[in-house]
C-alpha cells in the first residue's frame, strides 16, 4: 500500500491554500507516476491535512469537487486511488488525525486491513514522515512541494527514501521484486 500526500506530492502547493477546484494543478508527472504505481498492482490512498476547511476558507462540498478532479484527473490518466483520507480540522482542534499525529495512516490500515509495516508514505513534509515513524511505515520523502526544505530535517530519520518527485520514487520501485503491500 503506497499513501500519497497530496499538495506538494501530487500537485501544486501554495501557502494560501488549495481553496478551489481550479487552483489544483498537478505536478509534472505525478499523474502519470500514479498511474504506474496502479499498474504496478499497489492499492494508493491519499492522506492530507486540509485546515482550510476548519479554518472556514473553503467547505467540506469545495473540498469534496477539489478530490473529484484530482481522482478524474489521476483516473484520466490510467490511475487509480483507492481513497482519500483528511484531517479537516483546524490546526488547533486537538485532533488524532492531523499529520505528524498518526490517525489518517491508522484509519488508512484499518479500511483495507494492511499493517502499517507494508505502507509507503511519501510526503514533502516532516509531518508526512513523522506520522510514517509513528505507525512504522515507511518514510519516504520527495523534493517537490516543501521536499528540499524539509530534507536536512528528514535525514535524521531513519530508513528515509529521498526521491526527486513521484516519478523518480516510481521508478526505483520498478527493479524490486516482491508482491507489492
């Protein structure tokens, strides 16, 4: 099971927010290294940190059509995600779910009954490598987004993977043999 971050992994940051279907624009090649990871027989799911909502910046529907054209889009392009976890709550809610808190990663587990051990996390922030630590999943970091940042900070982390983006993380998986998690 690979989980996926969405903004800065999947498409385009921005510190004002993701607030709109519009204003989600994939990376270059993440569409397409999703669709490889699919065809490669791993089940995706997204985990995302979305305090826009609870922030009041956009609402649950704005949020709802914003995942719909990331799904058509990564589906357009011969993708497949399983399923989209958030953390909609504000960042001072005391919630379990909000990223490095592992809760998104221990509700992903339980839906599709896998060991946080055969997880993939692929983040560009220290939180998406923090709440891999605390389930013991695999950390693995790309550049894009916050990635080259957050990478000093990520080398303390051990067993971390670091990768150019989701096309380059793609491709070191193509020569592993085994049945993918």
């Amino acid at each position: 099971m690979i989980v996926l971050d969405r903004d800065g992994v999947i498409n385009r940051d921005s510190k004002e927010f993701i607030k709109s279907p519009e204003e989600w624009i994939p990376l270059p090649g993440s569409l397409e290294a999703i669709a490889e990871l699919s065809r490669m027989g791993f089940r995706i799911a997204v985990a995302t940190n979305q305090s826009g909502v609870g922030r009041g910046l956009f609402d649950q529907d704005t949020l709802d059509r914003i995942h719909a054209r990331m799904i058509g889009s990564v589906e357009a392009a011969g993708g497949v995600i399983s399923g989209v976890f958030v953390c909609p709550h504000h960042p001072d809610d005391g919630c379990d779910c909000r990223k490095p808190l592992p809760g998104l990663l221990r509700q992903i587990a339980a839906r599709y009954a896998v060991s946080p051990k055969e997880m993939i996390v692929v983040g560009d922030s220290l939180r998406d490598l923090e709440a891999a630590v605390a389930v013991g999943a695999q950390p693995v970091l790309v550049r894009t987004g916050n990635g080259i940042a957050t990478e000093k900070q990520a080398q303390q982390i051990d067993n971390i993977r670091i990768h150019n983006d989701l096309h380059d993380f793609t491709d070191s998986l193509t020569g592993q043999i085994g049945k993918p998690a």
